[in-house]
C-alpha cells in the first residue's frame, strides 16, 4: 500500500475532494500553510493500493491549476519627502500541488 500526502491551494481544495470522491478514493482532509506566503492550504492523505497511485496524482493534477496573485512587497521604509516610496506588489505564481507518495506497512479504518 501507498501513502499519498497531495498539497494544494486552498482554492482548488474543494474541487480536488468531490473529484477525488467522484473517482472512488477517500481522503482525510488537513488544514495547513505554506511558508513562502503563508496561505492556506489544504493537504490530502489518500491511502491505496500501489496500482492505483497514478490514477490518484492524474485527478489532483486535473484541478489543481496554476495562477498569478499580486502580494507585497518588503516596505521601503520612509516618505515622500525623503525620496523613498512604497514598493510595489510583487506577482508571484501559486496553485499546483506538491505530492508525496510513501510506502505503509499498514492501514486499518476504524
């Protein structure tokens, strides 16, 4: 058996969970953030049968997609008058998933 940790956005959480349940695959549902942004995430743990490890990955990676999103950037400390003013937003992208796959010498549901 697999151990799949699937790591997306918090904006495509919810379409990954009803396609991953549509395919037939459970998943417990972990809140976490990452540290570039600290933005909300969402992390899967889906335990399955080794054959069906890439079937899992093929329907995080259909809806989890990748964008654009404007965030600060370091302040410029001063004024006008000193000749120094704010920077402006950095774009950065975000979205995709980052994914684990481990081997479990055991499963049990209780």
């Amino acid at each position: 058996m697999k151990l799949i940790f699937a790591v997306v956005n918090g904006d495509d959480s919810a379409a990954v969970s009803k396609a991953l349940a549509k395919s037939g695959f459970r998943a417990t549902k972990l809140a976490s953030s990452g540290s570039f942004l600290s933005s909300g995430n969402t992390t899967f743990l889906i335990c399955v049968e080794e054959e069906q490890v890439d079937a899992v990955i093929s329907v995080v990676q259909q809806k989890c997609h990748h964008r654009k999103q404007f965030v600060p950037s370091t302040p410029t400390y001063g004024s006008p008058a000193t000749g120094q003013m704010p920077s402006m937003p950095l774009e950065v992208p975000v979205g995709g998933a980052t994914v684990f796959v481990t081997n479990i010498e055991r499963f049990e549901k209780l």
